[in-house]
C-alpha cells in the first residue's frame, strides 16, 4: 500500500473557520451513527470509533455531547449518506463523501467544483472502481506475525499489513473493519490506534503539473468549503 492511506485527503483544520467545519463534520456523523445504532459507544462500535477519532482530531468534548444529546431527543435533520466521483484536475480520480438533507444542493455545490475546475462529475462507479475501499489500522507494534495470526483466527482477510519504524499498519477489506479491531483488541488488549479509518485507497497515483496545481488546489478548497462534504479522496501524488 505504500502508506497510501495519508495522501487520502488535506487537512481542513489550519483556520478557526476550518476547524469549526471539521468540527460541524464530526458533529454530523456522530449524530447520525448514535440515532442510527445506539447512544451508547460501548453498544456501537462505529459511535466508539467515531469519538475516539474526533478527540484525536482535538473536536471538544461539548461538540460530542450535543451531538449525542440530539441524537437522544430523536428529532432534528435527517441526513443520508451521498458519493460523488470525477476526474478532476490534470486527469486525478475523486471520490467526495457527504452526508446531507438536500441532495440536490449538495449535488449541484459539488459539481460546481469540477465545473470552476475545468474538469467534470462523473456517474456513480466511474472512478470508484480503480480505488480499494479499505479498513485501515495503525498501531504500535513490532509482531507482525503475531498480529496476522490474530486477525486470521478471528477469520478476518487480510490484504497486507506494513510494518515500518515499529508501527503496524493493517489493511483489510470494509466489511471486516469491526471483526479486524476487535480481534486486535481481544489479542492485545487496549490499542491506541493512529488511524482507525474506512477510506477509499487508491490503486493507482497521477502527478500533476503546471497549471493543474493551481485547479487542483482550487478544487480541493472548494470542496472543502462544502458543510455536507465529509471527506475527499483522490490519487494525487503529493499535491502539495
């Protein structure tokens, strides 16, 4: 995989302004997953996964609360999950991932971004099908037998696991995120995981050039701008 999993997006948290949209981003999803499968992160393992990931990324604990406390009121938005793919700038594959209580807008912001880009949306599975849609876990550890032996015990398939500077990296296919973490868990007790992810890892990567730079940056930040975009993968090599 050759570390692919940290050129899946850019960060959105280098401004007050982006922080508040990662933040509003985390407070969507953990509302969601806790109206969809529970409120209590012990019970939902997707919750538990969620927190942990949106406290690693500093998200104050008063934005989880509230989020879980509208869950628990069962009212407010009914947002759905929504994927748009593309080529963008310079011939890169995208994929965008939204949750959303107006798909039409959502879907004419977003491609408003591919069109101010010079490039164009694409139906669904026009780029989907070159990326592998991955669980991914990374975590200190130096038994790269032993964690394989786990994983193949509790019947998870594994498809690589990278050992680099005494850190493991395990991918896994997305139907077996929950199986593969708690199979780790279950072996070695309390992880730490670095990145604890489902993402869309791409199989091949474009180099981008001249002016394509400068559009793909553009496109970047126009998607990011968006409230309903949650992530956005791509297969640029080192865009920045």
């Amino acid at each position: 995989m050759g570390r692919a999993y940290q050129n899946r997006k850019e960060s959105m948290a280098k401004t007050s302004n982006m922080k508040a949209r990662v933040y509003s981003r985390y407070g969507r999803e953990i509302y969601m997953t806790a109206k969809s499968g529970g409120l209590d992160p012990n019970g939902n393992l997707a919750l538990r996964s969620l927190i942990d990931r949106a406290k690693k990324d500093q998200v104050p604990a008063h934005v989880i609360e509230k989020a879980i406390d509208k869950a628990k009121g069962g009212a407010g938005e009914d947002f759905a999950r929504a994927r748009y793919e593309g080529f963008g700038p310079g011939g890169c594959m995208a994929i965008i991932e939204c949750l959303t209580d107006n798909p039409n807008r959502t879907f004419g912001d977003v491609r408003q971004a591919f069109t101010k880009t010079k490039t164009k949306i694409g139906t669904e599975g026009s780029v989907s099908h070159s990326f592998d849609h991955l669980a991914i876990l990374v975590f200190k550890h130096d038994d790269e037998e032993a964690v394989l032996e786990a994983l193949m015990e509790a019947d998870v398939d594994v498809t690589d696991i990278e050992n680099e500077n005494g850190k493991l990296s395990v991918f896994a296919p997305h139907t077996d995120y929950f199986k593969a973490k708690q199979a780790l868990i279950e072996a070695f007790g309390d992880i730490d995981f670095e990145v604890d992810e489902i993402q869309f890892v791409p199989q091949t990567y474009t180099e981008i050039s001249g002016d394509d730079v400068a559009l793909f940056e553009k496109f970047m930040n126009m998607l990011n701008d968006l409230e309903d975009v949650q992530a956005v993968y791509h297969n640029v090599e080192n865009p920045q």
